[in-house]
C-alpha cells in the first residue's frame, strides 16, 4: 500500500493542476447567504480525490468555539426545498450501500473553519466520480459527531452545491 500511496501523493500537485472531473459550486441558503465555493473531484487509478474550497462561513472570535463544519454528499439532485428546510431536495447522505452513519459513502471529513474559510483536499474510496455526478453536496451548521443515526446530528443545511 505505501508503494501506491508515494505515488498517488508524490502527484497531487499535478492532478490538482488539472481539470477535475467533476464539481459543485456551493452557495449559502438565505441566512448564509456569504457562503460561496468550489468542490473539485478527481479520480485517480487508488480513489478520488475531494478539493474543497469555501468562503463566508459563519464564525466566531471565541478560540474555544468549534468552527467545524459537517460535510456530505446527498442523494438528490437539487438544493430546492421548502420554508422548514431550505435545501429539502437535496435530500439524505448519499448511502448506496446501506451503511451506518458515519460509513455512508456520502460521508466526507468535516470542514474546519478559519475565520470563515476552509480549505481542504483528501483522499476517498468510498465512491467514485462517476457515481456522485448528479448529486448534491450539503455544509451543515453543525460538526458531525460521527455516532448518531442517521445523519450525525449536524445541524441544518447552511450551504448546498449539485455536483456536475
């Protein structure tokens, strides 16, 4: 495994110099309305690689206070919804394998806020590119805490983006 890891990270630069082979722009519901990004994917031979980059979160000046995001891939296709749930269509984490949280394939490492930007690239293999192209991608209000069922109690969805 680690001959493949060397590979794969000696050419991250280059892969993420290139076009992705698909992407989300991400846009904030009404009360988020600052929130504004990219979702770069790029599949490579070992899995995908997910390059995140986001501005206008909320955040606060308090360094105890977490400004940590929940991140998922969603099943639906659209970031419509209704007066109680802004993005409702973008629907639950995209699970095709019937997975617990935090195990759905949908599941992506929380985004960790920087005075309201995030920054962040990692490797996946729990989907590939091809099998995310029409879905959504949702930023919650809250961090995930990766236990409860069935979507890690992470608060609403403050931000959404279809990925294409």
């Amino acid at each position: 495994m680690l001959e493949k890891s060397n590979n794969i990270f000696a050419n991250v630069s280059e892969i993420l110099s290139k076009q992705p082979d698909a992407r989300a722009s991400i846009i904030g519901s009404q009360a988020y309305k600052n929130i504004k990004g990219v979702v770069q994917f790029y599949q490579t031979k070992y899995g995908v690689i997910v390059a995140t980059s986001i501005r206008g979160l909320p955040f606060s000046n308090d360094k105890c206070k977490e400004d940590i995001f929940a991140y998922h891939i969603h099943s639906g296709n659209r970031c419509e919804g209704n007066k109680n749930d802004l993005f409702a269509d973008a629907m639950a984490h995209y699970n095709p394998n019937n997975c617990n949280h935090p195990k759905h394939a949908g599941d992506l490492l929380p985004l960790m806020g920087n005075q309201g930007y995030a920054f962040s690239v990692f490797f996946t293999d729990r989907f590939k590119v091809r099998d995310v192209i029409g879905k959504t991608i949702i930023i919650h209000s809250g961090v995930d805490d990766f236990t409860t069922q069935p979507a890690g109690n992470s608060g609403a969805k403050i931000a959404c983006g279809v990925i294409y």
